[in-house]
C-alpha cells in the first residue's frame, strides 16, 4: 500500500472510527457506568457454562432449535485465546478458522463463520484473513472493539484495514468493555 493511499484510508475511515470507539471506551471506563464490574461466583460460573456451550457443535445447533431460529453465527474472538501478555500461540488462528469452516461446512444453512484474525499480526494476518474468506469461504471478521491502549489508526493495522478493503469482507466490531 503507498503512503498516500495508507493516509487517505486513515484520514476518512480509521480516524473517524477510532474517535467514536475512543468516545463509546471513554465512557464504559467510567467507575459508574453499569456495564463496568467484577463478575462474582454466580456470573463467574454462567460465563464459563455459556463458553462450554459454545465449544460444542451439539450445544450450538441444539440453542438453535431451542430458541426457534433458522441459524446461529459462531466466532472466536482473540481475547478467548491470548495469553496474560495478549498473545496468541503460532498456528491457533488458522486451526480455529479450520475448524469453523469445517463445523459450517458440515451444517450448512444452520451455521456461519466469521474468521478470526489477530489484527495486529501484520502481513501474516493479512494472509490468513485472505485465506479465511477465499478458501474457508468465512463471511465476516470479528475484531475486538479495543486492544488495551492501541489506536485504530496505529500503524500496524494498516496490512489488516487494506486487506479487509480489497476483499470488500464485512466486519464486525465485538464490544469488550473490560479490557479498555
């Protein structure tokens, strides 16, 4: 990508989208804001239950008969798979993106994929994303709407932002308000 090109990218998208994020984490940050919280036993317990379920194909497609809907999305977003430092060990995306390709594959029309990416891996993210939506046939990324004090707009991301720009992928941006 050229040094113009990287720029305008910035100036008209990642600028103004890491602005309102900054101004959405600003306010979560906040001591009184409601979301803002330690979980205590009982929610410790209901979050490590819905993880479990989500781990399992038969837990999926079951909540998808349960709750009376055609078809359910599954994704894993990075912060499920970093480390306490937020990396993530070599070759754990691609097996991921592997296995949810395979599970949608199995389950046509009941599940979808969206790739996991780690958006600050430079040239080897920007490929894997590449091969998630062209080989693995995965619909959409799911990023992490903050990285613990990284900008949008930081360097690094530009192999990912341009990535994402030329597959013309769909993205979406999973809300974390405890890792701000």
């Amino acid at each position: 990508m050229s040094l113009a090109t990287a720029k305008t990218l910035r100036e008209s998208t990642v600028i103004p989208l890491a602005k309102e994020i900054r101004r959405m984490a600003d306010s979560i940050n906040d001591p009184a804001h409601p979301e803002k919280k330690d979980f205590n036993a009982e929610e410790q317990a209901t979050w490590e239950k819905i993880n479990a379920n989500l781990q399992s194909p038969g837990a999926l497609l079951a909540s998808v008969e349960s709750a009376g809907i055609t078809a359910r999305v599954i994704n894993t977003p990075t912060a499920f798979i970093e480390d306490a430092d937020g990396n993530v060990p070599p070759g754990t995306i691609q097996r991921i993106n592997d296995q949810l390709a395979d599970i949608v594959a199995r389950n046509p029309g009941k599940l979808y994929g969206f790739a996991t990416v780690d958006t600050f891996g430079g040239e080897a993210s920007a490929r894997e994303l590449t091969r998630a939506v062209k080989e693995l046939g995965l619909k959409c990324i799911t990023i992490n709407g903050n990285w613990v004090g990284k900008n949008w707009d930081s360097i690094e991301l530009f192999p990912f932002w341009k990535t994402v720009h030329d597959l013309g992928a769909t993205l979406i941006v999973h809300h974390n308000p405890f890792a701000c």
